[in-house]
C-alpha cells in the first residue's frame, strides 16, 4: 500500500520541479516571486511599483484568489494582474470577469507559501489534486 503513495508523491514532486524550470513569466514583479516566500512577502513583491493614486488594497495587483482545502491542506491562487484590474461583483451576483484569464498570471501557495507560478504549474498541481480550473 506504501508503494502507490511514494509513486504519487514521487510523481507530483518531479511534475512540480519540471513545470517550475518551464514557467515563463513577462511581470518583473511576478519573476521575483520566489518558492518558500510567505504571502505577505509576495504581496509586497507584487505591490512593488504600484500606480500612485491607487488607494488601499490588501491584494494589489491580484485580479482574484481562489483558495482550496484539499487533503487537509490550504491552497490558494493569486491571479496576478500587472494593471491592477479586479474581477467585478455586484451585490452577491456572480463575478464578471473583464480581463482574459491568458492575461494573468496564477501564483500558488500552499498553508500561506509559494510553492510556484505560472498556468503549467497550476495546471500540473490542479491535475495532481483533481482540482477543476478553467484554462486560458
């Protein structure tokens, strides 16, 4: 029984190193995000150089956040917006979305950790832990 877990993990952890090497970022902002770095450290990496006049936001340059409980563990999603758009809601109707999902960039943490970016990555990782996502 032992041996279909540590293919598993085995499985996912070479999946996981494979599609942090291919992930190619274009924000500045977003290639300084690192593995290992907290939430709040990401968030001040990606408020870096942010509009004056923006006003305060607890999740700058983030469009949405998505979180998961899966296996006991936390994931959340930050999608990385370079322009500071945010996903439109109106009084409990559902979230319209006013940027192309190709525009942004997913950032994923697990129990408030980077663990990586990018689509390949959060598709490598949304597969592994049969998390349904839609694709740019």
């Amino acid at each position: 029984m032992n041996h279909f877990s540590v293919r598993r993990r085995a499985l996912a952890v070479a999946a996981l190193s494979a599609a942090s090497v291919a992930v190619a970022c274009t924000d500045k902002r977003v290639q300084a995000v690192d593995t290992g770095i907290t939430r709040d450290s990401a968030m001040s990496v990606l408020s870096h150089d942010l509009k004056p006049g923006t006003g305060p936001d607890s999740f700058p340059n983030v469009y949405k956040r998505e979180r998961y409980l899966v296996a006991g563990k936390n994931y959340e999603v930050l999608y990385f917006n370079s322009d500071n758009a945010k996903q439109v809601v109106r009084n409990g109707a559902p979230a319209v979305d006013t940027v192309s999902l190709k525009n942004l960039t997913p950032i994923v943490l697990v129990e408030n950790k980077v663990i990586g970016k990018g689509w390949r990555f959060w598709d490598s990782v949304a597969t592994a832990n049969k998390i349904k996502i839609t694709k740019p």
